[in-house]
C-alpha cells in the first residue's frame, strides 16, 4: 500500500504541479535577471577562484564543492539511466531546459541565503531559505516547515536512494546475495558515513573538495573515451534525442511515463535548482557580495546536469547497449560500460557511483545539519547532535534494504514538498536579490571589484552581516 500510495504521488507531483511551477518559475526569473545564467556565466567561473574574505568562512570553492557533491551523485549515473530507460532518450533534452531555466532559480534562492546568512558565535556564518523566511517573511512556522521538509529529504529521502544504488551497483557480481549482501554494504557504508560526519561541516567540505574534483575528472575521462570509441553513434544519438523530446503523441499519449515527466523529475532531482538546498551551503561562504554566491551555485547546476548528466547520457546512448525498463538504474550503465571496457568497465563504474554516492551522504547530511541547527534556534547540543548523526548512519544503512520504486518516490515525493514551499517564497521575496544584481552588475561596470552593503539596496530587514 505504502509503495503505491508513494508512486501516485510522484506521479500527480511532477505530470502537473512541480513541471509548471519549475518551468515557469525559472522562465520568470530568466526574463527578471535578463539572462543571467548566459550574461555572467563567465564571470561565475572567475569568482569561484576567489579566496574567501574571512578564514573562519567557507571559501567559494568549497561551497561550490559542498553543493556540488550533494548535486552530483547517483542522480547524474542511475538516475538518467532510469529516466531514458522508463522516458526515452528525449528526456536528455528536458533535463538540459529543467538546469537552463534552474539556474536563474539557483542564482535567485543562493544570492537570498547570503543577504540573510546569520553569524555563529565562532564566528562563522550559516543560513538558507529557513532563515531568510523568517527573516523577510516574518514567518516562523514556515521556516520551521521548511527545515523539517529539508531534514527528511536529504538526510531521509536522498540518502536512502544513494545508500540503495551504492548496493544496487554489487548486484553484477557473482557474489551478491539477495539476502546478506545489501546488509553487509549496507553496514560498511554506515560505519564509514559515520566517522565523515562526526568531523563536522568544515570536515565535510575538506573531503568534498578532495572527491569532487577528483571523481568528476576520471569519470568525465571515460565518458568521453566510451563516446569516441562509438563515434558512428553519435549523430543517431542526437537525432533520437531531440526527435523524443518532440514527439507530442507519444508525450500526450501517456504524460506519466513521458520524456517530459522523466527528464523534468531526474533533471530536479539531479542539481536540485529552486529546491532550497544549494542555499545552506551558499550562506557558509565568505564573500564581498551575495551574487558571487549566486553566481557560483548556478554554475554547480551547469557542472550538474550540462557536464555530467550530458556525459552520463552520451556514454548510454552510444554504448551500443539498448535501453530497456529491465535494465533502468544501474544494470544499464555496468552494461555499457563493460560493452566497451570489459570486467574493468563493471568495475570502474561500480567504484565512481560510490564515490559520487559517498560524497553525496555527506553533502546531503550538511544540509540536513544545518536544518537542525535553524529549528533549535542556535547550535544543538551535543548530545541532540550525536543522537541525530547516529539516526542519520542508521537511515544510510536502511536504504541499502530499500526496493527500486519505493526508493527513488519518496525521495521524489519529499523533494517536491520541498519545492513546493521555496519556488514560491524566492518569487515573493526576489527583489532584493534582483536589487543586489544590478549593484553588483554597476560595480563590475565601474571596475570595482563588487562589495555589498545592505543600504545600498534599501534593505530594511536586519541583517548580521553587510551593515
């Protein structure tokens, strides 16, 4: 009952009210910004090389690498397998306008968590969308809803499916065993996503910034060797795509398992663009002015789904290997990367989906951390922080029981709850975000390399930083 009951809901959330408040909230804030996502998309890159402005803070680069790592996971292999599989190969072509139109969201909810961060008494500083609610909104039930919505996706739902496709990718072996062998992984991941975050969140973003950059590298690397080994493929690869994405009978015929549907949900749920999760992270960097961060984590949304999902999807594509429900999720990618790279294919790709996994658990729990940290009303003690880390060990471990649908819907199903209460606060509360673009744009013009204070903008609302 519970699995049905989770099933249709994915289904009503993302065939009607998720693919029109995403799409058209990223078009408005497209159209408000003017492009921002193509205007500065350079000068993202520049400032994600900044140093930080405080050493107590989080440097932009390890913000960047903290979202990042919760971006990229098993949604960017698993997921655009399952999308294609249960879609089409037209789901590609969603995905790539669900990150586009994200981005200017992204730019928007990330620049909003600066303006509104809050200072730790080490000095450090923390935020999100729970904080900048209460704060412009004067709401504090609906920051409170938020932070347990943001607790239950990311340290409940996500976590559960990277714990799940961690262990879904051993069933290739000969060894797995229906039941000990998820229990055994199940086990060992938690012990090991134990230790991680018993560091802390400046523990986490270390890790992150060592793994990040490194899985990302060798698994673009074989991406691309798999694409030019099969370059014949490439031009079918293209037209099937863009000919999927545009087949109005076979998307109107069933919008339920439509290229539509598939390509918006994994497209989501891959670089999270307008969920409100990217912001926790943009609101621990040190910067001289809230749109580097929001420039920053729109550009995490092109690393997310423009970079590696792209990569992911043309490795699929071009494998040679055919799509089909049986092989949705992992089975599918094991099978065509060892079409090209043999048992060492298997093996690689078993090794990169726990690396981008792992670095997901840990990113996820940061902003699951920083959920409890705002519905406390200051730092948990360390007895509630303890008991929390070993809850959400626990959760890891439960997820490598879990089965395929019930796994990837409740995480579907939690996350557009999740959505569903920040796309509409960013659109009420965007002004000052919209305001402090154009100071940012009008300093850049001037030659200064751009510092915010509140009274530039008119900003009202108190803040503990920018005075």
């Amino acid at each position: 009952m519970f699995a049905q009951l989770i099933n249709s809901l994915s289904d009503l959330l993302y065939s009607y009210i998720l693919i029109i408040l995403l799409l058209g909230t990223g078009i408005y804030f497209t159209i408000r910004t003017h492009f921002v996502q193509f205007r500065l998309f350079l000068e993202s890159i520049r400032v994600v090389m900044e140093p930080k402005d405080d050493e107590k803070g989080l440097s932009s680069f390890q913000a960047l690498m903290v979202s990042t790592a919760s971006r990229v996971g098993t949604g960017n292999i698993a997921g655009i397998s399952t999308a294609i599989c249960l879609g089409g190969a037209g789901a590609v072509f969603w995905m790539w306008v669900t990150a586009i139109l994200g981005s200017a969201s992204a730019f928007i909810e990330s620049t909003l968590a600066q303006i509104y961060k809050h200072r730790a008494d080490d000095g450090t500083c923390y935020g999100g969308p729970a904080y900048y609610i209460q704060a412009a909104l004067k709401r504090r039930w609906l920051g409170v809803l938020f932070a347990v919505f943001l607790i239950l996706t990311y340290m409940v739902g996500f976590n559960m499916v990277a714990s799940f496709n961690i262990t879904d990718t051993f069933r290739a072996y000969s060894f797995f065993q229906e039941g000990t062998t998820p229990a055994i992984i199940g086990f060992i991941l938690a012990v090991i996503f134990c230790i991680c975050i018993f560091g802390g969140s400046q523990q986490i973003s270390k890790i992150t910034g060592i793994l990040v950059p490194l899985m990302g590298v060798f698994y673009l690397a074989l991406s691309l060797f798999i694409v030019v080994t099969h370059l014949n493929l490439v031009p079918k690869m293209f037209a099937d795509i863009f000919s999927n994405a545009f087949d109005l009978q076979a998307i109107f015929g069933g919008f339920t398992g439509s290229c539509v549907m598939h390509g918006i949900k994994r497209g989501l749920f891959s670089n999270e663009a307008g969920v409100g999760s990217a912001p926790n992270a943009a609101a621990s960097a040190s910067v001289s002015h809230p749109v580097k961060q929001g420039l920053v984590q729109m550009l995490s949304v092109f690393i997310d789904t423009l970079l590696i999902c792209s990569a992911t999807a043309f490795m699929l594509l071009c494998s040679g290997v055919a799509p089909s429900e049986q092989l949705k999720g992992m089975p599918w990618v094991q099978a065509a990367a060892t079409e090209t790279l043999g048992g060492f294919g298997t093996t690689f790709i078993t090794v990169a989906l726990f690396l981008f996994a792992f670095t997901t658990l840990i990113g996820n729990f940061f902003y699951a951390e920083m959920g409890l940290r705002y519905l406390c009303g200051k730092d948990p003690g360390k007895g509630l922080l303890t008991a929390f880390r070993i809850l959400a060990s626990l959760i890891v471990f439960g997820g490598s029981l879990m089965e395929f649908s019930v796994a990837w819907s409740t995480a579907d199903v939690i996350m557009g709850c999740l959505a569903l209460i920040n796309l509409p606060v960013i659109i009420i509360l965007c002004k000052p975000a919209l305001h402090c673009l154009h100071d940012y744009t009008r300093q850049k013009k001037e030659g200064k390399n751009p510092l915010f204070k509140a009274k530039t903008i008119g900003l009202k609302d108190k803040t503990d930083f920018w005075n």
